[in-house]
C-alpha cells in the first residue's frame, strides 16, 4: 500500500493505492471522491505495460479537469 505524502504529478496529497507486478493497479483518492482500478493483461516485465498503467491515471485525471 502507498500514501502519497506530497504532491507530484496528476494525484493529490492523500490518494492511496497498490501498483501490482501483473498488470494492475488500484488507487482511491478522497480529495476528489475517486476510485480506479485497471486490470490488464500484460504483466510489469513487458516493456509498455508501466506506461499503459500511467497514461490510465494520466487520463482519468484530465478528465477532472475538463
């Protein structure tokens, strides 16, 4: 389980979540009532899968914005 203790990137303080060795990745974040959890295929030992994970949250995160 991770904290975010500072802000860095698309998340604020406070979201918590897992990123799983197969391909998953799960993230609740309480400052904007919001809750993912993308499942995959494609284990972290591919070379994109990382970047399928990020561009997930990137994503989910713009959409707050628009």
């Amino acid at each position: 389980m991770a904290v975010r203790t500072r802000r860095g990137g698309y998340a604020p303080i406070g979201q918590f979540g897992w990123d799983g060795g197969s391909g998953t990745s799960t993230y609740a974040d309480p400052v904007n009532g919001l809750t993912g959890i993308p499942l995959t295929q494609v284990g972290m030992s591919a070379p994109n899968s990382a970047h399928l994970i990020h561009d997930f949250w990137t994503t989910l995160y713009q959409a707050l914005d628009n």
